[in-house]
C-alpha cells in the first residue's frame, strides 16, 4: 500500500509540475507578463492550455491527497520536492535555455536526497492511525497561532520584511495543510465515522 502511494505522489509530482508550467506559459502568452485584469483572467478561462494546466493542478492534488491518507506523511511529503526540480528542468526546455553545471548538481542532490529520505522513511516510519481529538485540536490551535503570527508580521512590517520570512511562513501552512488533509482524509476514510 505505501509504494502505491509513493508512485501516486511522484505522478502527482509530475502534474503539479506540468500544471503549473502551462499555466504560467499560458498567462506569460495571454497577458505579456503578471498584470492580469478582471477580462484577461476570463480570457485565460477560454485557454485551453491554461485549462489544461488547472487539470493536471487537480489531478496531482487529488494524487498527493490520495498519497498521503494511504502512507505516513514523512513518506509522502518529501516527494513534493521532486515537483520543483520537473518544474525547473521543464521551464528551462520551455524557455530554450541551458543549465549550467551547478544546477544540474543541485538537481541531482536533490532528487537523490528525497529519494534516500523516502526509502528510508518507507522502512523506518511506524504508521500510527490512531489520532486522537485532543491532538486534533492542538494541531488546530498550533495553526491558528502560526496563521495569527504569520499574519501579524505581515501587517506590521509589510515593507520592511524580508522574502525569507514570507517563504518561511508559505512552508510552515504547507506542512499544516498536508497534515489537516491527512486526518481529514482518514476520518472520511473511517467506518466508524
């Protein structure tokens, strides 16, 4: 069942890539860069490669979804990595452009990183089914204070705050969302109810 899960990941890995990629070509073409109006959003609705690439979106999401409610998080989650390594190497092809040595090593160390990780969290993760409702709630509680703390250094220094500090608090709500999505899949998963 986990390697079932891990191939969904990967292939869903692979769609979120290529979902993205159209997409992005498709606003680059439609609209001449990021300035998107109310009617070029409705002209990217008509596009078939946009829509395209909002289904592969869908389709990846509901893998990874799928993925992580049939095997333990720290097996699914670290797959996720493999998408922005499909997504450089496609819209550097898409771009005609090279990638010089370094990225190329990067990209090998990361592909071969999260897949050691994975291997190794295959074999050595114990799966726990069992959450209770009080760890329900922490996990809830832990997610409205990273929302409110997130929140309130984005209000209080909106000008001043370093890009870190946004990538930082997008990883933190990541982690949060594959979690909540793992223990809502499993309760709807649950014949107990």
């Amino acid at each position: 069942m986990v390697w079932v899960a891990v191939l969904l990941a990967v292939l869903g890995a692979f769609c979120l890539a290529f979902g993205a990629q159209r997409q992005g070509s498709a606003v680059k073409a439609d609209t001449g860069g990021l300035a998107l109006s109310t009617h070029g959003l409705l002209r990217l609705v008509r596009n078939p490669r946009w829509v395209f690439g909002f289904l592969l979106l869908c389709a990846g999401m509901g893998m990874n979804a799928i993925a992580l409610v049939m095997a333990p998080l720290t097996v699914v989650q670290p797959i996720g990595a493999i998408a922005l390594v499909i997504t450089t190497v496609v819209n550097t092809k898409d771009q005609g452009l090279s990638m010089n040595r370094a990225t190329v090593v990067a990209i090998s160390l990361c592909v071969t990183g999260s897949a050691l990780f994975v291997l190794l969290a295959v074999t050595a993760t114990q799966e726990n089914h069992n959450v209770s409702s009080e760890d329900e709630l922490t996990i809830v509680l832990l997610l409205a204070i990273a929302v409110a703390a997130f929140g309130t250094l984005a209000v209080l220094f909106r000008h001043r705050m370093s890009a870190f500090v946004y990538i930082l608090g997008a990883g933190v709500l990541f982690g949060f969302v594959a979690v909540l999505t793992r223990i809502i899949g499993r309760h709807l998963l649950d014949p107990n109810g």
